[in-house]
C-alpha cells in the first residue's frame, strides 16, 4: 500500500497507485452509465436553480471550466485524466478545441476514443494511455484541465509542475479537488475506517491533502492563482442525484458486479456526510504568468 504522506513518492509507489486506482476506472462504463447522466462526467455539476436537473449541472460546470480556463475558440488543450471524456467532447465540440486527454485507464481511454469517433470528433478528440508522471510536457498548450484527479496523484506537486510546463505564457491552469479543510482534519480523519473505505477499497489509492497543500503546489510551479471557488454545495446535490440514479437502477448495477450497488451508496454517503465538516470541493484557476491575470490582460 502507498504510504499516505505529504512528501512525494517515489517511482515504485507511482505506478502501485495508479495500478490500485485503475480497479475503479477500469470497471465497465455501463456501470457508470447507470448514474452519472448523459456526460459521463465523475464529479460535481454547478446547480443554478432548485429546479436544475443533473445533465444541466453538469453542463454547467463544463462551461464554466471553460471560462476559467479563458476558452474563446480554437485552443489546444490537455486534459489531465480525461476521465470518460466530458469536458475534451465539450471543448472540441463547442468551442473547436484540439484536446489531447491522458489517463492511465485503458477502459476510459477506449471509451473517450470512441465516443469521439461516434459524434465525428476523433479530428479534435486525441486520448493518450499514460500517467501524468510519464508525460512529457512541452509548453505548447493553451490550458490544461485537471477536473477531480489529483486525489489519486501521490506526487501531487510534481503533477501540477507537469501541468504548468505543459503551458505557454498566459495559459491557464483549471484544477478541482476535495480537499480536507486544514492539516488538523487531514491528521484526525485519514486513518477512520470510513476514509479508508473510500480511499483504498473504492479507490485502490485516494488522499484527500489540505486545502492549503494545493495552493502550495501551484505557486511553486511558479502559476499565479487567481481564482478559487468553493463548490461544495454544489457537489453534495450532484451526489444526492447520483444516489437516486444508483437506486433507480441497482437491478443492472448488481447484473453486471453483485455487490457494487450497495458498495457505491455506502462511499457516496460517506462523502455526503463529511461535507463542511472535515471536507470541501473547490475549484481553482491559474495562470502561467508572473503577476496574473493583469499582465496577460485578462
């Protein structure tokens, strides 16, 4: 098991990590298909009313990923653990983007691959089958994307200096993690049987790190942050839409893993209860520049 500090790991614990992760996301999309809504898309939407439905939250969230991201048209951007490829479809689909997506999952990558195909975006939609710790940054992109994955990054100050060296001079930085609130709630709540259940037997490897070690991590990839919105709200609703979508259709979850629906409504209430206790969602943006958004002029 990869030990839960806040230093870096080393190359073995690297791979070990995302190996563990992968027995989640490499599970069948069918699965997922039963809950998350028409895009496929593994964290929160942006609710704008009481009446919001889950597909409109996420939708949402996709455009407002793309705002903090500065995305006017055209832009080649890399999305850091594409996940089942919301946000790169969205991107190249609504705004003409050239996006390059990563993962470690083969079952995503092939899924994002062939969604793009069906809906005639495999010219703007390129999937790469790697972790972040084996790409090769080249500073040529506009933005990067890392929408809800540096919980599964044990190294996560060398992921986002991936990141910003992946980006040119004025590119932008969207990054969105749960996060514990501060070193206290990390130390008390990251050994308890109910975050271990999460964190190893949901996810093989997840560390929720202080609010404050992220902030950290983006400055000493010399990014300016200029943005940071908390989310939580947000993301305790999209959850409580996920539940009803998990009981609405438990039948075809347990056809295709016995068990799992149970295992997927005890993680997703366990996380449901922590929120604004020990736990929150927030979502920040950066920019690969000295002084900010002010010298880029934006």
């Amino acid at each position: 098991m990869v030990t839960r500090t806040t230093p870096a790991a080393d190359d073995a614990g690297l791979i070990k990590a995302a190996a563990a992760t992968n027995n989640h996301y490499d599970l069948t999309p069918e699965i997922f298909e039963c809950f998350l809504g028409e895009h496929m898309k593994y964290t929160c939407g942006i609710y704008a009313s009481d009446d919001s439905t889950l597909d409109e939250a996420q939708e949402a969230k996709l455009e407002f990923i793309a705002n903090c991201l500065g995305i006017q048209g055209g832009e080649r951007v890399l999305d850091i653990g594409v996940g089942w490829g919301a946000l790169a479809l969205y991107l190249a689909d609504r705004y003409d983007c050239q996006v390059l997506g990563i993962t470690p999952s083969g079952t995503q990558a092939a899924y994002t691959r062939e969604r793009a195909r069906r809906r005639n975006l495999d010219d703007r939609v390129q999937v790469q089958q790697c972790s972040v710790y084996d790409f090769k940054p080249d500073g040529a992109f506009d933005a990067v994307a890392m929408v809800g994955v540096i919980e599964h990054m044990p190294d996560h100050q060398r992921a986002v200096a991936t990141a910003a060296g992946a980006l040119k001079r004025g590119g932008r930085l969207y990054m969105s993690a749960t996060c514990y609130r501060n070193d206290e709630q990390f130390t008390e709540f990251t050994p308890r049987d109910s975050s271990r259940h999460v964190q190893e037997t949901i996810f093989g490897f997840a560390t929720l790190r202080p609010f404050s070690q992220l902030v950290g991590a983006v400055e000493d990839a010399k990014l300016s942050l200029f943005r940071a919105t908390d989310l939580t709200l947000h993301y305790e609703r999209t959850i409580r839409d996920w539940l009803d979508g998990i009981a609405n259709h438990a039948d075809r979850i347990e056809e295709l893993r016995p068990g799992f629906s149970a295992e997927l409504t005890r993680y997703l209430e366990t996380v449901n209860t922590g929120w604004g206790h020990a736990t929150k969602h927030y979502a920040l943006a950066a920019v690969r520049s000295r002084w900010g958004l002010t010298e880029v002029g934006r």
